[in-house]
C-alpha cells in the first residue's frame, strides 16, 4: 500500500496570480519517485484560520503534508501561527 499526501499552497500572491505556483509540481515529481501518491493540492489565502483547518483536514486525510509559501522571514507570515492556533486550540 503506498503512502498518500496532500499539498496546501499558500500565499495571497499565488491567488492574485503575481506569484506562480513551482513548487506543488516539483513536490509532485519528486514523491512520485518515491512512492508516494499525492491526492490533493490546495491553494489557500495568508488567513491563519483557514489555514490551520486545511492543514489539519490534510493531516487526517493523508500520511504526509507538505505546506508552501508563506512560510518565511517576512512580517506579514501567518502560516505557523495557523498551524500553531489550529493543533494547540
């Protein structure tokens, strides 16, 4: 049985088309070789609810979830805090 996972993109600047979207096919290529099935992608706004919902319905649904975007050293990143308020609420 090969192992599934899911993909959430997230980024205002992905939505409003200002930032393409590389990294969901690269992670794609790259988990095909080793087996793994991904089931889903999903690209989401910068809104910390939203975000901590979709990470934990992809971590129910599948083994792995990866998360890009967002994630980095600029003022204006939520992702952690989403996935923070979501698994320690």
């Amino acid at each position: 049985m090969s192992k599934t996972a899911g993909i959430v993109i997230i980024g205002n600047e992905v939505l409003s088309g200002k930032t393409q979207d590389t990294n969901s096919h690269f992670l794609c290529r790259e988990l095909r070789e080793l087996g793994v099935e991904v089931h889903r992608i999903s690209v989401i706004p910068d809104e910390i609810e939203l975000i901590g919902k979709e990470v934990a319905a992809f971590s129910r649904a599948f083994d792995y979830v990866f998360t890009t975007g967002g994630v980095g050293p600029t003022h204006d990143d939520v992702t952690m805090a989403g996935i923070f308020a979501r698994v320690w609420a």
